[in-house]
C-alpha cells in the first residue's frame, strides 16, 4: 500500500487560558498554541490538510474568537510552505477537517487545488446558527470563494480518497468533521482537526503538555470518570463526539500520541 510522509505546517499562534479548550482544567494556566496544518507527500502528490487562520480574523493583534493575543494569518502559510519547499500552486488537493475559519480561512491561496469536505458542515456554513455567528466559527467570504469554479467537493460519510489516505467523518465539534486517515512507513496515523484541540485531550491521563518553545509543563489529568477524552467547550453534539472520539482510537496503529495530531497542539511543532 502507498505510503504517506506527514510534514506539519505552522501558522502562527494564539495566547489563550488552556481552560477555554479544556473546561475545568488548569483554570490559571496561559498558554501559546499554534495554528496547525498538514503537508501529506508520497513523492508524486502533494496535498494539503487544511489552511489557516484569515488575516481578518487577526485584528490589532487579536482573535475574532475571544479577542485573545494572537499572530498568525496568511504570511506563515505562505512562510510555512516555502520552508516545506512547497508553493501552494504545487498542491493539487486541499482536505480540511471542517470548515470554522481557522482551519478553511486561506482556500484562495491554491487556485489549482480540488478541495474536499464534508457536506454536512457546507450545509452549516451556508446557514450557521445564532451562537455560532456570535462567535465567529464561520468566515462567510468563504462561501463564493469555494462555490467559484468546479474543484469544491462536498461528501458525505466516510470516504477512499486515494490509496493510502481516507476520509473518516468524525463529528462532534462540528457537524460535518472529518478526520484524515493516513497510511506511513510507521502505521496509520490519523490528523483529527478540533475533535482533539491538544494531545491531553485525546489521552486525559497525560499529567504534562509541551509548550511551543518544547518545554514540558504540568497539567492536571482527568478523573477516570471523563471516560476516554476531554471533550472541548466548543462542541457542537456530545453524542457524535463520544462515538467519533471511539471511531479515530479504534484505527490508529497504536495507542500513543504519536499516532494522532491535533489542530491546535504545540508538541507537533517538536515531533520531527
């Protein structure tokens, strides 16, 4: 079987409580995470999953979401990718693991690329509920920029994308998420968006996280009673959460986080 190499992409970062992704743990600890995407390559194929954060959703050093501390936006693709040796004219195919503006944000980068996503979060995109709006999840300039042309797909469920990679839909943060399952020399790993923000959340007994500079820091591990994750504060249905958090532990290699990455944590920033 084709097998995939995983190159992972800094976009800039946000400084933030860890507690507005983790609610309930470590209430007093600040934290910088990145914006995250990833670069799967066989030596034929370059595809990318998901784009960033749009510029305008950074206003004066500052998020739409929350109105935290943050630096990021169209510069670190574009940086990112070259550092990669790549230029987005060179990606053929863009997945993205949902459609919230920081994941989908610079889609009109790649003028060559298909892109994929679920239907389901399309359809949320097109009419996204109050909170959701109050809350900045969706870029609504995103929508001519994908119905332009004839490369934006939508799917439905799972999906054989091509040998090596498929498409799991995994909701729970989102209606539509979906997770990107790819075959490497080391087994099958799988880039999971938001469904796991951090590492910790995915494995809750982790009694440490790293930071951006790759320093360890102490976190507080769940109670056995959380069960097999930490769900979010930013859930759009706890029950498709739960069987998605079973759907992506059941099909990784192995049981240890080097097997999952996540949209938002630092320690992927140190893993190759």
């Amino acid at each position: 079987m084709n097998t995939w190499e995983i190159k992972v992409l800094h976009y800039g970062k946000a400084t933030l409580p860890k507690s507005v992704l983790t609610p309930g743990f470590d209430q007093d600890l600040v934290i910088d995470i990145p914006y995250l995407g990833f670069l799967l390559r066989n030596g034929e194929r370059n595809l990318l999953v998901d784009t960033g954060i749009s510029d305008k959703y950074i206003v004066n050093g500052k998020t739409g979401f929350g109105g935290f501390p943050a630096d990021a936006g169209r510069k670190y693709v574009l940086k990112s990718l070259a550092e990669a040796g790549i230029e987005p004219k060179e990606i053929d195919t863009i997945l993205l693991t949902h459609l919230h503006n920081d994941h989908a944000g610079n889609c009109d980068l790649f003028e060559n690329a298909m892109i994929i996503s679920q239907q389901d979060d399309w359809i949320n995109l097109l009419d996204p509920l109050p909170l959701q709006t109050v809350r900045g999840e969706f870029d609504m300039s995103l929508i001519p920029i994908l119905r332009k042309g004839e490369r934006f797909f939508r799917i439905d469920g799972d999906f054989d994308f091509t040998e090596g990679i498929k498409l799991m839909k995994t909701p729970g943060h989102s209606i539509g998420s979906q997770s990107v399952v790819v075959n490497t020399k080391e087994g099958i790993k799988v880039i999971v968006g938001d469904h796991f923000h951090f590492l910790c959340m995915a494995f809750p007994f982790h009694k440490e996280m790293m930071d951006m500079n790759g320093n360890r820091i102490k976190i507080t591990p769940a109670p056995a009673v959380y069960g097999p994750s930490i769900p979010s504060g930013l859930i759009y249905d706890y029950y498709a959460y739960y069987k998605s958090t079973y759907k992506i532990k059941s099909i990784i290699s192995e049981y240890r986080p080097e097997y999952i990455f996540t949209g938002h944590d630092p320690a992927h920033l140190h893993c190759q």
